[in-house]
C-alpha cells in the first residue's frame, strides 16, 4: 500500500508539473478576462497584444481511503499576479473547506486533512480567491473548481436478502428457473472493475445451477422427486473485479423447497379386508375402514372410494372420510341371517384430482376385495305391514270383529306370537284382540259423531322371550250411519207485520245433521200432516236445503192472536231416512210502512198510548202497594184483640214502626196518640181530594171516634167504614186511618195531588197530545167518562 501512495505522489508531481507547462487554452479559469490580441497590421500598423489569464490550475483529483503518515497533496492554486513576496493570500470556500480541505495561504498548497470515502461523497466543489494582503481587495476575481474521488475496491458485493426462499414443483424439467438472487457493490461501476460482479454457486450441485451474470437460479438434473428429498439448502456467491482472483466477494443461501405435484397412484397395503356386521345393524351403521396409501399431499392425495362390483353393493355403502382420507364401509339396507350371511364387495380407490402429465406413469387407482359377514341375532317379531287401516261401521255390535293383525318371528326358530293393545292408546278399553291370532273386536258401542277415529297401538311379544316384543300403529276409521235427524240450524225469532200481505217471505229456515253421508246432506221440509194445509202459513222448500215460511192470508191482529206455532218436518234422504219435528214461533208484532218491526207485546194494546216504560212500572207498584195493604188489614182482622200495654205485638208499637210518619214540621211528639184523633174531624168532614165530586156521590160523615182510646177499635172502625162506603172510588188511592199533622208550610209536591181549589180540574188538553192520549183523555177530559 505504501508503495502504491509512493506513485499517486509521483503521477500527482508530474501532473502539476504538466499544469504549469501546458498551453494556456488547457488552463481553466472560470472568471478569467477575454482574450484579445494586438498588433501591427499591413493597413493601419498598429500593434496587437495578448492579455493572459490569471488562475491557472486543472480539475484536481483524489484518491480515497488515503491512510498515509502525512496529509495528502491534492494541488496547488497559483495566480500569475503572486510575484513571490508574500504579498498575495489564497482563500479557500466550499465543500470541506477547512475540515477536509486544507490552503496553505501563502503558496496556495491544497491537502487532504482527512481520509475520504467515495462512497460518501464522490465530488466536492469548493471556491478559490487570492487577495492582496495590503489592500485587502482580490487581485483575482473568485473562482469555483472541482476534487473528484477517484474510486478504489474497498467494498465487497451484498445481496439483497440474507436468505432467500423458493419453491419449484417436483418433476420438473432441467433449466426451470427458480428464483433469481441479486448483489450490489458500492464501488464506482464506470471506473475499474471494482463493482463488476460474478455469480457462482457454493453448495447445492448438482441439483442446481445459478447464471454468473444474472444469478438465475435454476433445476440441473431431471425428475427431481419430493418423495424423495423435499428441502434443499444453496449457497450462491457474489464476487468482484468480475471474479479475478484479488476481488472481494459475499454470499447468500437460497432454500428451495419442491412442492407435490400428483405423480403417485393410490395404492392398497393388502388386497383382502374382512369384516362383520350384526343383522340388526340399522341403515348408516359404520362397519370398518380401509385406507390406500398415496405419498403424495394435499388435493393430490385425495381419494375417492366406492364399491365398483360384488354381491353386496346393493347392501352395503362406502364414503371417503375428507380428514383422514379413509373408505368407511356403512350398513345400506337392513340384513337379514336367515336371508343372506356372507357378502363380498371389490373397492376401488380412484385419485380425486389426477394429472393428466403423468397419466403414463400408469392407472391412478388400485382394487381390493372385502368380505363382510352377518351375524345372527334374536330379532324381535316383524309384523306383515308397516301399519293397518281398518273401517269398521258405528252400529257394528259388541264382539265384532273388525280386522286382524300378522307378525311372525324372523328367526330360525319361529317362535310363538302372542298379541295385546297397548292400554295407553285405548283407555276407553273399547278394542280387544285375541293374543292367540291378532283378530281385533269391538268392546263398547262405537259413535262416529263423538270420535270419528281411534288410533291404537299393537304389541306383539315373543312367548319364549317376552323381551322381544314389537308394535304397530293401527288406524280404526268408524264409518257413518244415518242415526240423526235433521234439526233446525239455529233457534229462530220469527214475527209477521199486522199488515202483511199473502204470499209474503217472513223467515228462511235451514237445517243441520250430525251425519255425513257420502254424497252430501239433502234435507226436505213440510208441515207436519195435522197443518198441512195452514191457514196462516205456508212452507216452500227451496231444494238448497232451506225452506221459506210464507204468509197465506192478509192482516193479522195482535189483540185476536199474538202467537202461532207452526210445527215443520224436516226429512234428510240418506238410509234409513230420519226426520224431526220443529216449532217455529211467529209472533205479530206492529210493523212500520216498511216492514220494520216496532213492538210485538200484546199487552201494550192494553195500556194508554204514549206512557213510557217508566210510567207503567210505577203504576204497577202503586197495585202492589195497595194489594199489600189490603193483605196487611185482612191479616189484622184475623188477629184476636189484646191488651194494648201487655202484649209484646204492641199495636201502637206497630203503629209506630210501619205508619206513624209523624205530623210534619209541627210534630213534636211523635209518639202521642193523641196525633191518630184529628181534632178538626170532629167539627167536619172533608171531602175527598182524589175523586171529582158528583151527585151520584152522597157525602157521608162518619161518627166522631175521639172518645174512643182503643186504637186498633179505631183504625178498624175506619177501615170499616171505608169498605162499606159505597162512593169509595175504584182510582189508586190510600185511604186515610189516622191523623198525621197539619200539612206541610211547602206544600205538597206530588203529582198526584189535584189543584187547591175545590172545583173540577180541566183535563181537555190531553185531547191535544194526540191519539196515544186519547183514552187517558176519556178517562180524565169530560163528565161523561165517569159516568161510562
């Protein structure tokens, strides 16, 4: 190294030395002044001169990695304004000026106060000036120029990774590329062959080759197998200087993995499979598994298994178990030992997803043969039918029988049968089966309309082993009879308009059955033969199962006949034929001019027109009061007399208690039997309020009773006297028994009472309030209506 610096001094003296000889058009300087030449020409004979430029110097240039004793010489800047006395001083500016780059200022000497790298920094520009050390000012204007870093190989080739990975198929044939490595120098490409790299490989031949210009990795021998090796590891390496010994060099390792590619066929490990089954086995049962080897993975290991051939396909299935790719061999039908004990099937096991490259490497499937046994056991007994439908008619008779059932043991030995009904499908206990032959017969009577269908369960058991027993659904259909009349459909509300006319529609009747006949309901309707021809009413039968009630005469009256019963006969048509009789009720009720019904009471012919629902509930309590007052007198009548003190049925107390309502706002003493004498009777007698005072009438003073102190002498003289009173009037009125006080300072409030003056009040208004008060107008509007 030390004799390689040596001639870098030397070639840089001689360059400089080259520099100050060189003619003046290889000097370069930026800012330097134009060239002009004068002189004496042929013409005017004048002189030309040349004025010569200042900075002379060339573009410098360095080597890196300098790792001498002293600093290195990079160059020396000179001016031809420096005349040797130290009159001039260089400055340096620019790219490491001062740190990297050191100017002597006197001689203008430049050196390298560092060791470069190019790799860092392949060119620095920096600035020169020269100025006078006196004046201060430049001699020369400022002046840029360049130090270039010439390279040397001081940086070996790195990959881009570490460590690569790869994975090419199996098979594959020789120059298949795998995958491509590339390294990088950080040398100078354009100067040398530092950064000129070479591949080659270092571990993996002969399997495979890498390309030295382009590091291509690729396959070198045929038919690799994964089988056979799967993981390979390379070592490529990277050298320089394009691979001359002296270079620098750098490796990385490749590993290549071979992927599966579907060259193996499946194959079997034996040719014969033995296996066994019970013959009770249900469908789906698993019996075994077989597996064909495939030393390929992933989908080109899938198998597919089925049974190509043999006795037993029909009996048997086989499915491929996607984990462990398996044949699982399953039960397909039931089997039965005395039937069939030995079956033999040929698998065949096929790949699911073949490569049509390697087809010539043979069949991708393998056969084997497998052998299934069935082993006997004791079944239970199997009844002839799945399950039994039986129709039996709803009169059928007890004991009947009405269907048999037919199990046998599948066994060898034919065990013994016997029957019985499962108690819990028949709690009604109405079927009973002989345990000898399964025959079914009826119990109890049978009814359609209250169960159509009986579902009942049959057991059959084997005598030998009651634990083998079986059952089976049976289905008894109990058929219709005709064992129902034909009734109205509904409860109807029949009524007729007064004013109805003949011929007229008032009611449509229908008719229901509880049977069901095959072709449907037909029902017929007729008066029954004592009103077959009524002379109110008549029936029309429809022939859609419906009759109408029409009228046969015009008007009808409530006050002659408020009701008619019209009995009908409604027939049905299946056999035998079955008929009832039903009352329709039509009541006459007052329509309006439109057929609207309005009232259908006969009692309210009765009452006066026009009184509310109210009115007529309030004179009938006032018929109730007056029919328990008259039971109470009659009752007292009976009663034998007592002593008034003595007695605990006090009559006073019972004057007290249900009579006396004291004497008004001046009765003070409630009590005073005093209170039953009216004090004014005994000087007069006043005329009844509730009556219209007639001649016919004779006013009659009763005899003074004050004397008397027996009150129950009194109350009956008084009741005497008004039942043998001849003007005692047939209106709704109490009579007076005893004295109840002066009347009240606000007057009587009731409706009842007539006006204060004694003379007849005048009823002729309610001949103004319309025919519905017309007869209350007779009763109260004239004399004449008494009289009558």
């Amino acid at each position: 190294m030390r004799t390689y610096s040596c001639l870098t001094v030397l070639l840089w003296s001689c360059v400089f030395h080259v520099i100050h000889m060189m003619p003046s058009q290889k000097r370069t300087n930026k800012h330097s002044h134009s060239e002009s030449i004068t002189g004496l020409s042929e013409n005017d004979g004048k002189t030309l001169h040349r004025t010569k430029r200042g900075w002379m110097w060339n573009q410098f240039f360095l080597l890196e990695e300098y790792t001498g004793p002293d600093t290195q010489y990079v160059g020396k800047l000179h001016t031809d304004q420096d005349k040797g006395d130290g009159n001039l001083k260089y400055i340096l500016t620019g790219d490491g000026a001062g740190s990297l780059f050191i100017i002597d200022e006197n001689t203008g000497d430049i050196h390298a106060a560092k060791k470069l790298d190019r790799e860092e920094k392949s060119l620095y520009v920096l600035r020169a000036k020269a100025i006078d050390r006196k004046t201060g000012r430049q001699v020369e204007p400022e002046s840029e120029f360049i130090i270039k870093i010439h390279d040397i190989n001081d940086n070996e080739p790195k990959f881009t990774k570490d460590m690569y990975t790869a994975s090419i198929p199996e098979m594959s044939g020789v120059g298949t590329s795998v995958i491509q490595v590339t390294a990088t120098d950080a040398d100078d490409a354009n100067y040398g062959n530092s950064a000129k790299v070479v591949y080659s490989i270092l571990q993996g031949q002969p399997y495979f080759s890498v390309d030295p210009e382009t590091g291509i990795i690729k396959t070198a021998l045929p038919d690799m197998s994964r089988e056979n090796r799967e993981q390979y590891q390379v070592v490529i390496q990277a050298k320089d200087m394009g691979g001359q010994m002296g270079g620098l060099s750098g490796t990385t390792t490749v590993n290549i993995t071979l992927t599966d590619v579907n060259d193996n066929p499946p194959r079997f490990p034996q040719r014969t499979y033995q296996f066994s089954s019970p013959e009770s086995a249900p469908p789906g049962t698993p019996l075994g598994r077989i597996k064909a080897n495939d030393p390929d993975v992933g989908e080109n290991a899938e198998i597919e298994y089925s049974i190509s051939s043999g006795d037993g396909s029909d009996m048997f299935d086989i499915v491929t178990d996607k984990d462990t790719q398996e044949g699982i061999i399953t039960v397909k039908k039931h089997l039965d030992f005395e039937n069939k004990v030995l079956y033999t099937l040929r698998v065949e096991a096929t790949n699911a997803h073949p490569d049509p490259r390697f087809l010539q490497l043979g069949p991708f499937k393998d056969t084997a043969l497998v052998k299934i046994s069935v082993e006997d056991i004791d079944e239970p007994p199997v009844f002839s039918r799945p399950w039994y439908l039986i129709e039996v008619d709803e009169d059928a008779r007890e004991g009947s029988i009405i269907g048999q059932v037919v199990a046998q043991d599948p066994d060898t030995a034919k065990n013994a049968i016997k029957y019985s009904v499962d108690r819990h499908t028949d709690l009604d206990r109405i079927f009973n089966i002989y345990s000898g032959n399964g025959s079914l017969f009826i119990s109890k009577p049978l009814d359609r309309e209250e169960t159509p269908w009986h579902n009942i369960t049959v057991i059959a058991t084997e005598i030998n082993n009651p634990k083998q027993s079986s059952q089976i659904p049976v289905f008894i259909r109990i058929l219709d009879i005709n064992d129902h009349a034909p009734e109205f459909a509904n409860y109807y509300e029949t009524f007729v308009c007064e004013n109805a006319k003949a011929g007229q529609l008032i009611q449509t009747v229908s008719a229901i059955d509880k049977d069901q006949p095959p072709r449907g309901h037909r029902f017929f309707f007729e008066l029954v033969p004592e009103f077959a021809v009524h002379p109110n009413f008549s029936i029309v039968d429809n022939k859609d199962n419906t009759a109408g009630i029409m009228t046969r005469r015009n008007g009808y009256s409530r006050s002659k006949m408020s009701t008619y019963l019209l009995p009908i006969i409604i027939f049905d048509n299946d056999y035998p034929i079955q008929s009832s009789t039903g009352t329709l009720t039509i009541r006459v009720c007052a329509c309006d001019s439109r057929g609207n019904m309005q009232s259908c009471s006969a009692e309210a012919l009765l009452l006066p027109a026009g009184l509310s629902t109210g009115a007529l509930v309030a004179i009938l309590l006032c018929i109730i009061i007056l029919l328990l007052v008259v039971l109470f007198t009659a009752l007292k009548r009976q009663r034998k007399k007592e002593p008034l003190i003595i007695s605990k049925d006090d009559v006073r107390d019972n004057i007290v208690t249900y009579n006396d309502e004291g004497g008004g706002e001046e009765d003070t003493q409630a009590f005073d039997i005093g209170t039953l004498r009216n004090p004014e009777a005994r000087e007069e007698s006043k005329m009844r309020r509730d009556v219209i005072p007639e001649t016919i009438f004779q006013i009659r003073r009763t005899a003074p009773l004050w004397e008397n102190i027996d009150v129950q002498d009194f109350i009956h003289r008084r009741l005497k006297e008004n039942d043998l009173d001849p003007a005692a009037p047939p209106y709704d009125s109490l009579a007076t028994y005893a004295y109840e006080g002066n009347d009240s300072i606000a007057n009587s409030l009731s409706s009842l009472e007539s006006l204060t003056t004694e003379g007849n009040q005048d009823y002729e208004y309610l001949s103004d309030w319309g025919p519905r008060f017309k007869k209350l107008a007779d009763m109260y509007g004239g004399e004449d209506s008494d009289r009558d």
